[in-house]
C-alpha cells in the first residue's frame, strides 16, 4: 500500500512539472517605457491639448481625471486624433 501511495506521489509530481507551462496562459506583457519616457502626467485633460493619438492614450490610460474618452470605449479624442 506505502508503495502504490509513493508511486502515485511521484508521478503526480512528475506531471505537474511535465504540464504546467504547456498549458499555462502567457499574457502579453504590455510596456509604456516609450511613451512613459516621452509624456507624463501634468495635469492636461482635454483633446484640445493633446498633440498624437499616441500621447492622448498615454494621459487617458495613466492620469487621473482625464476629460477625452466621451463614450467610453477606450478610445480616446476620436474626433481630433485617433480616428
């Protein structure tokens, strides 16, 4: 019985190690160094000062209190830039 609980013990370990990163979600990993090293928050919140589409998402995905995403799809100064 101590035999069969050892074997079964071992292969268990053995297909956890054999299986876990063939069937592991890997998430893209998403970096704003560029754009973190290009803009930063100062306190625009409008369209109207924005300069790209890419620095417009910058403020709406990382400052607080940002005014450019009017039907919230992620999206932001759809009219102006990022059309």
């Amino acid at each position: 019985m101590k035999f069969m609980t050892l074997i079964i013990i071992c292969a268990s370990i053995f297909g956890y190690h054999f299986f876990k990163d063939r069937y592991a979600t890997h998430e893209p990993v998403v970096t704003t160094h560029v754009a973190a090293e290009q803009y930063r928050c100062d306190g625009r919140t409008h369209c109207s000062q924005m300069t790209s589409c890419e620095e417009a998402q910058f403020f709406l995905d990382n400052c607080p209190g940002t005014a450019m995403d009017g039907d919230n799809d992620g999206i932001p100064c759809e009219k102006q830039w990022c059309r």
